[in-house]
C-alpha cells in the first residue's frame, strides 16, 4: 500500500478525498487519510512545527494501517546555485545535523535506494527537469540555518530541510520503502537575494500548487 508525507508544499495542492481517521500507536496517535490503497499523512497536523512533529506516532501509525511504500514531500532549501528554486529533486542519501528518532533503539539497517529509482522513473515525463540524487540534510529548526551553517552544511549536503531524515529512517526501522521528493523553495540562507520568512516559502508553495498537485497524482496512479 502507498503512503504519501505531506507538508509546506501541499498546503494549496487539491488532494484526494479521503477518509479521515485517528490511529493510536504506542507512541501517540496520528491523523491518517485513508483511501483504496493509499494513506496519506499531513506532517504538520494540529500546526506542528518541525521540532514538534511526533516522527514515531506518524510513521507507526502509517505502518499499521498497512504501509509499504513511503513517498514524502519535503520543503527544502538549495545548498548549492545550480540547484535553482522550483527544482524537484529525488534525495538518495541522508544527513543530520539533530537527533533522530528511532522506534528499536538498535536499528542498523539503512535506507534502500529502490523506492526512489521508481520514483524518478515515474516523474520522468511529467517533470523531466527532476533531479535525481542528492544529499539531504536535516536541522532541527524551526529557526532558519544560519549564514555560517548553511556554507558548513553546503559541505556535505546539496538541500536542506527539518523532517525527511527522521521519516526515512523511522520508515526503515518499520520495513517500509521510502522515497523523498524536496521540492526546492529557496536558496538557503545567503545563497540568495531574498530574506527568508516562512511567509516567503508558503508564496513559493502556491505559486506551485498545480505542478505539486498533479505531481501527487501522478504518484498515486502509477505506485498505488
């Protein structure tokens, strides 16, 4: 069954009409929206910001209610001028800066690349300009990365965001397949000429709200 991660992005998208549905897990409940094989999952449910978003109640609860495939949309920043605002880009390795949350506390498995091969497959013609492969970095937030950590994290990164490490790893330690696709919002902080404000990235996800929207259903009619 196919789960897809919502956030920033998605807010202005029109998404699926699906029935909501509270799950309680060990770790808290999560809000689902559950469908004909497909869950979906707004991270920042009861207006979580990124250091509050409960990670294992979230992905647990996808879990059980028969997840297998994990697609998430993560609103990130550019680490690097070729990898201009409006990219999509398919991460295929992880990086944090923060804790993670973990469900076993003794998880050694690492995340597969297969899910996101699928994906970049399935994006081919839709967005042809996609990137595929890419470090992500995650902070803890909800502050913006300073000047000095964004040119120390451009190091060893190519996006940057606060919540898609933790899902990938979480989804791991569950046995499920997972995916990211960031959609790039900004240049980090000094990159670019604009000043940065969780005003201006709700801008960039409108102005984009059709190209995400069509985007999501593309995933559910091909990986569902």
């Amino acid at each position: 069954m196919l789960g897809i991660i919502g956030g920033t992005s998605l807010l202005f998208a029109t998404l699926p009409a699906l029935e909501k549905r509270e799950l309680a897990t060990p770790f808290g409940t999560a809000e689902l929206l559950c469908g004909k094989n497909l869950v979906m999952l707004m991270r920042h449910q009861h207006n979580r910001p990124p250091h509050r978003i409960n990670f294992r109640a979230n992905l647990a609860a996808m879990a059980l209610a028969g997840v297998t495939d994990i697609v998430a949309f993560g609103s990130s920043g550019s680490l690097k001028k070729e990898i201009a605002p409006g990219t999509l880009l398919i991460p295929t390795d992880y990086v944090s800066v923060t804790d993670i949350p973990s469900i076993h506390d003794h998880a050694i498995e690492h995340v597969r690349p297969e899910l996101s091969e699928t994906l970049a497959q399935t994006l081919a013609e839709l967005v042809p300009a996609a990137r595929f492969g890419g470090v992500y970095v995650q902070t803890r937030g909800p502050r913006i990365e300073t000047m000095a950590e964004v040119q120390a994290l451009a190091g060893i990164a190519d996006v940057v965001g606060m919540t898609v490490a933790s899902e990938a790893t979480l989804a791991c330690e569950l046995g499920m397949n997972f995916a990211a696709l960031c959609t790039i919002e900004n240049y980090a902080n000094g990159l670019g000429d604009e000043v940065l404000t969780y005003e201006h990235m709700l801008a960039i996800a409108h102005e984009h709200r059709n190209r995400n929207e069509q985007i999501v259903h593309t995933i559910i009619r091909h990986l569902s």
